[in-house]
C-alpha cells in the first residue's frame, strides 16, 4: 500500500484502443499494488441504468417501514434482506446506515454446509408495491457483473496471473450480492464524534463495486501513511475495491483497501450508495489437492512477474478449526456483523472469530 494522496481512474473505453493497452494494463498494476481501489469510467453501459437505479433505489427506501421490514433480512438465513439503521455493527460499533441486500442468481439448491445458505433465496419487494424494482436491479447487477469480469482479467494480467488459472477458482454461475444504502442524515442537534456511518474495513469479498448514488463526499481510502483520502462522487462511474479474497488469491499482489464512509454533517440530506461483490467459490480449501495446485500456479506467476510477495498463503484462504472453505469464513463475518441473526440461523457459529471486515 503507498502513500497515494488521490483515488486514481481507470478508463475502460482505452480497452477498444488496442495501442493503449500496455498503458490501461501498466496503470492497472499500479492501481490494485499500490491502492486497492479506484474510479472506473467509460463503461460498457448507458446513464440511464444509473439513473433508473437511483429513482428505483430512493423508491425503496421510501417506502412505508412496515413495507420495507417485510422483507426483513432475519426472515432467511442467507444475510438477504432489509437491515433496519441501528442492526448492523463494525468493529463493534453500531453503523447508522439501512439497507437492502440481494443476490442474483442463485447458483445452486442448497444440500450442503451452513454457508451454501448464502445463495438464497433473497427478498425482492412485491411487484404490485414497487413494480420496476426487481426487472431494473437483476439488470443492474447484470450490466456491473460484465464490468467485474472486465476489470478481473485486466487484473489477472497486470499481476501476470494467467487469467483462467484466476478464473477457475470462480463458481461457474457465480454469485453478485447487491447491497444499496441509505445513511439517513442525522438530526441537526446530534453529536458528531458520537455518529458512524460506516467504520473502517476491508471488504470479504474478491472485488466491490460501488456506485455513489448521491453527491455527498463520504467515502475514503486509508493509505499508507493511515491518512484517509477522500473518494467523492465521479458521475458515470463505479467505484472499483479490492477485497480480502481479492488480495489473499493473489498472495498479496493486490492490496485489498481499508475504506470507510465517514458520518455525514448534522442536519444533511441522506447519502444513497449501491454496492455489488462478488467472491471467490464458496466450496473453496486449500485443502483440495486442486485448489493448491491452482494456488501454486498463481504463486508462480506473481512471483516470476513484476511483483514480489512474501509467498505465504494469506490466512485468510487457510482453514481455521470449523472454517474450512471460504465459505465458512464469509459466514462466520455475517455473523459478526448481525449477532440477533446469528443466534437465530447460525447459532452453531456462536463464537465467531473476529477479522473486522464487510461487504455485500
Ligand atoms: O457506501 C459506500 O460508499 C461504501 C459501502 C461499503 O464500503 C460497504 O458496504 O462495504
Ligand atoms: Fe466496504
């Protein structure tokens, strides 16, 4: 990580310039080594899925209490659902954010370990309620997931990964949690040191992308040095993190960002955002002779290219006791975030072991 004092912008449109790739590939290596997350622009879609989002997303959050707590996310064991302000914690602090969270698709019945719970099923609003809302979002998360897989093979060759080694360890019907946010703002009369919209952490995932759905200056980065950079708002793009799965699969050649979104001022209007992750296979451990055979090619890559690594495998892909797969691990940070839930769905989790991080 360095001492990177703005968020850099990746411009995907340079990808139809066959003579700027070495550049778009050399800029890429820099933004995932050294920060861990960055503006992405020129994409492969239209504003107006941008803005249908927003209208879509404001109309949710809209909605009567009694309507949006329907689709309460205790209701399923999967974490898929509405979180009223005041349910979720960060390093143990309550976060004062609401939010909606859902998966498409689902990659598979469940038969199998507790995390497989994870696919679904979500709760979308009900149709006669809000009648845009299911269509516009599966083709949100469809247009942002082309984009991930995007920005995951730039990736790959930037850190010289052959990109399908990387790609094997995906699920092939891989699953995109959406996540959108409103941090309400807070009474003109509250205490700010007492307010946290959303406490400093990595997310799980292998990589987030987030669009800032309004145009508060919220968001930022930590660098090197502990100074948090800001991140505001850039129309048309998303904003593109480097998870822990991001970082642990490339042995540490991307660095996942500690990012935060700081309290907005007393007496401002709410702050929407709309994230969507995506993770390495769930079923996945170093303890399948496959997996570690992948896991030796992509550490041969990375340390015959440009980056040196400290050629251990990061702690978060080894298994710890019961948390076996990375899936057992995605579960077990759920569980730290919503203890009511865990105690009603996962209560066999009820020692999780802390790792302070987040995600959709
Ligand atoms: O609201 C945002 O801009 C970021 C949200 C975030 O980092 C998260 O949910 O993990
Ligand atoms: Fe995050």
């Amino acid at each position: 990580m360095s001492d990177f004092t703005t968020i850099p912008t990746l411009d995907l449109s340079l990808l139809k310039d066959p003579g700027a790739r070495k550049t778009l590939i050399l800029h890429m290596l820099h933004i995932v080594r050294d920060v861990g997350m960055c503006y992405v622009t020129g994409l492969p879609f239209g504003p107006e899925v941008f803005d249908k989002a927003k209208v879509e997303c404001e109309a949710f959050f809209n909605l009567p209490t009694e309507e949006k707590t329907k689709l309460d996310i205790a209701n399923v064991p999967g974490f898929l659902g509405y979180t009223a302000v005041g349910t979720e914690y960060t390093n143990n602090k309550i976060d004062t954010r609401e939010h909606l969270t859902v998966a498409h698709p689902i990659p598979g019945e469940i038969v199998g370990p507790a995390y497989q719970n994870l696919w679904g099923p979500s709760q979308w609003p009900d149709s006669s309620v809000l009648s845009d809302f299911t269509p516009s979002f599966k083709n949100y998360m469809e247009e942002v997931a082309r984009v991930e897989k995007m920005l995951r093979g730039l990736m790959a060759e930037a850190i010289g990964v052959n990109p399908a080694t990387l790609n094997s360890l995906f699920d092939h019907n891989q699953q995109y949690r959406m996540r959108m946010i409103k941090y309400p703002g807070p009474p003109a009369t509250a205490s700010a040191e007492d307010l946290q919209a959303l406490g400093p952490h990595q997310d799980h995932t292998f990589t987030t992308l987030i669009n800032q759905v309004t145009d508060h200056v919220a968001l930022q980065a930590c660098n090197g040095k502990g100074q948090w950079i800001d991140c505001p708002p850039k129309p048309g793009s998303l904003v593109f993190v480097v998870g822990k799965s991001g970082q642990a699969a490339t042995y540490g050649a991307c660095s996942a960002a500690v990012h935060r979104v700081v309290a907005l001022a007393p007496g401002s209007t709410a702050r929407y955002s709309i994230s969507v992750g995506t993770n390495l296979r769930y079923d996945l451990s170093v303890l399948s002779p496959s997996t570690k055979q992948t896991f030796d090619a992509i550490q041969r890559d990375v340390n015959a290219g440009r980056i040196g690594t400290e050629g251990h495998l990061d702690e978060y892909l080894n298994p710890l006791g019961s948390l076996d797969t990375l899936g057992m691990k995605v579960l077990n940070n759920y569980c730290l975030s919503y203890p009511d839930i865990m105690k009603r769905w996962h209560p066999e989790m009820a020692r999780p072991i802390a790792s302070g991080v987040s995600g959709p």
